[in-house]
C-alpha cells in the first residue's frame, strides 16, 4: 500500500512538472502571480510596498512613496487637483502596462488632473472600508471614485452588516481562509506558487 502510495505521489509530481514546463516552452499562458517583496500585511489587510517596483502578472509595475501604482519610477503628480480611484485589480490593471490602464489612459488625456489610483489586487469591499483612515491621510481630494466589481458583491462574504460589529468579528474569525492568511508561511508559500507556478494560478 505505501509503495503504490509512493508511485502514485511521484507520477502526480511528473505530471505537475512536465505540464509547468510544457505551458512555459509553449508561453501557452503569460499569467503568473504577484512577485515577492511587492506586498506586505499588516492589521489583517494586504498593502503594496511603498517605493517597490516588481512584476505582477509579468507586466513591470511600479509602486510611489505612499503605495500607489504609478507610471514609471520617476513619476512625480503636477498638480493639486487630485482625483482618487479605490479598487481591486480591475482599477490596478494586473497584467496591463500603467499607460492602458483605465486610470493611465485618464491620465494621459486629463494633465490637468492627478489620477491617484490607490488600489491593490485582491482587494474587496471590507478592505476599503479598513483603508478609510489611509484614505482620509491623503489630503485634499476632489472626487473619489470607487470601482467595484461583481466579485466584490456577488456570492461573496465579502458583503457583511457592518452595523454589527460582532456578528462581522465572528463571521471574520471563523473564516478558514482568512485564518491561513494570517500565517505568514502559508502566506510566504502562497506568495512564491502565485509567482512560480502556471498551474497554480490557473
């Protein structure tokens, strides 16, 4: 029994490995994940590093000194006439270049206009709503604009009374995959799969 575990176990490996290498001699899939040291956790909620730059979905991003994703390294806002986006990686733009993001495009056709696009991949409703003191940090803002997607809102948990505190506490807490989230090397090995593996993010 435990030699057939074993043969089995080890075709599931080869299987594994010879379709990663088959979908990348092929470039059958250009999606990958998140690269490490982009992002960090804190209070139960994921941020990106201020200052980083890295890959997320193998498309170069680059990240300013207060966590927003910004054209290019060198980018600097012009003007004080700023407009906020609040969103999840539709508003990021994974795997597209900044200046075809929807933010980018504003961007590009509005200079008059400093388009601070505050989100972040993964991000659902509860996550702005315990990035609302962040938000009010960020100065004088003329509009806010929040993007929300039909993941954030349809069949999801997401959506929570938060006018009962406790009920949202206890439905938080007896989350599973919240609670592997929160240990760092499940989060860490997460991490490394997301941006290793094409069968992984598939």
């Amino acid at each position: 029994m435990k030699k057939i575990f074993i043969i089995n176990f080890v075709i599931i490996i080869f299987i594994i490995l010879f379709l990663e290498l088959f979908i990348k001699f092929f470039n059958f899939s250009a999606l990958m994940g998140i690269e490490s040291g982009l992002m960090y956790h804190k209070n139960n909620n994921h941020h990106l590093v201020p200052g980083s730059n890295g890959l997320i979905f193998n498309t170069k991003v680059y990240i300013d000194n207060n966590g927003y994703r910004i054209p290019a390294k060198s980018f600097k806002y012009t003007t004080s006439n700023n407009l906020l986006f609040i969103g999840d990686s539709t508003t990021f733009g994974n795997g597209v270049i900044e200046e075809e993001t929807f933010v980018g495009r504003l961007r590009k056709n509005f200079n008059e206009i400093n388009f601070i696009n505050t989100a972040v991949p993964g991000y659902q409703v509860k996550n702005y709503v315990q990035n609302l003191p962040i938000y009010k940090g960020i100065g004088d803002v003329e509009k806010i604009i929040y993007v929300i997607t039909l993941t954030d809102v349809f069949s999801s948990p997401n959506v929570v009374d938060l006018t009962n505190e406790k009920k949202f506490a206890v439905d938080r807490n007896s989350n599973f995959v919240i609670k592997l989230r929160e240990i760092n090397i499940i989060n860490e090995l997460n991490s490394l799969l997301r941006n290793r593996s094409y069968i992984y993010v598939y």
